[in-house]
C-alpha cells in the first residue's frame, strides 16, 4: 500500500509541475485517471476509493489556485464523475486483481468517457458552445478558439493513462513480489 499511496502522491506532484514545466508541449498529459484506476485496485479496503478521489480533489485545488481561479468550480461536476468511473473500475478489478490487459482496457473505457462526460460538461456549461449537436461536435473535436483542439488533451490524456497504468502495475508487480520476499529472509 506504501508504494501505491506513493505513486498518487507522485501522480498528484507530476500534474502539478508539469503545468509549469511544459504546459504548452502536453496538455493534460497527466497520471490521475490511471492513479485513480490503479488506486482502486491496489490500495486495500475503503481506501482503494477515498485515496485516488482525494488526490483528485487536491490536486484540482491546488491547480485552480495556481491559475487564479475558484478552489472548487463549477468543471468538478465534470471531471469527479469520469473519476469516480475508474475509481468503479479499478474496484471491480481488484477481485480478480485484474491483468495487465484488463487494466488498460479498463483505463481505456475510462478515459474515453472522462472525455465524453467532460467535454459534453463543458458544452453544456459555456456559452461559447452553440447549444445544438453542432456545438456538442465542437466540443469534442476542435474546442473553443484559443486553445489547442479538445482531440489533442484526449490523445495526450489517453497516452498518458495508458503509460501510467502500465507503469503502476509493473511498479506493483515487481516491488511487492520483493518486498515479500525481503520480509520472509529476515523472518528465516
């Protein structure tokens, strides 16, 4: 659990710098959708769902400040729902503890409706958007003028959860097996 509640917190410190190191070169490129997928099926009992919500919450917060804007806004109604989703998939994982196959196909399913769920939260929510079927294409193809198109952060999103999920079940796979190891050794 120590190396899981490490990797959030990692997910957490990575999103925020990377808004200052590279905001440009990849955006949304960031490990919470698969911490929250991953966290689920790897931290044990309640916290498998409390801790990758929280570290969503916190980093959101943290975020908004740094740009200046409201600590809770509006967009969480957007983005906590295609949270809470792998957070559902990563709990139905971890009884069968799930494959490397079955995680990143969940990831998948989960990143592809965090991006329905929130660019639809956005064209609802923005004026900028024409409220017809044109407008909700809009917001799911090219976005708003001014800002790079909605198709790149759902690519950059979607290498980036498939990358990070991969890495925290290869991180869970390898260390676990020899921190067991390492613990039986000196209990011989």
């Amino acid at each position: 659990m120590l190396l899981t509640l490490i990797l959030l917190l990692s997910g957490i410190f990575f999103r925020l710098i990377r808004v200052d190191l590279a905001p440009e070169s990849l955006p949304n490129f960031a490990p919470l959708m698969a911490a929250a997928l991953c966290g689920a099926v790897f931290i044990p009992g309640w916290l498998g769902l409390v801790v990758p919500i929280v570290a969503l919450l916190v980093s959101d917060a943290l975020l908004n400040v740094h740009y200046g804007v409201p600590v809770v806004s509006t967009q969480l109604l957007w983005t906590l729902p295609g949270y809470l989703i792998a957070v559902g998939l990563g709990w139905m994982f971890r009884e069968r503890r799930g494959g490397l196959l079955a995680i990143l196909g969940g990831t998948l399913v989960a990143s592809v409706l965090f991006y329905l769920i929130t660019n639809t939260g956005s064209w609802l929510g923005l004026a900028a958007y024409p409220q017809n079927f044109t407008g909700w294409i809009q917001s799911l193809t090219i976005g708003l003028p001014g800002y790079p198109p909605t198709w790149v952060f759902f690519r950059n999103s979607l290498v980036s959860d498939l990358l990070f999920a991969a890495f925290f079940v290869a991180a869970e796979r390898v260390l676990v097996p020899m921190r067991t190891e390492s613990v039986r050794s000196i209990a011989a």
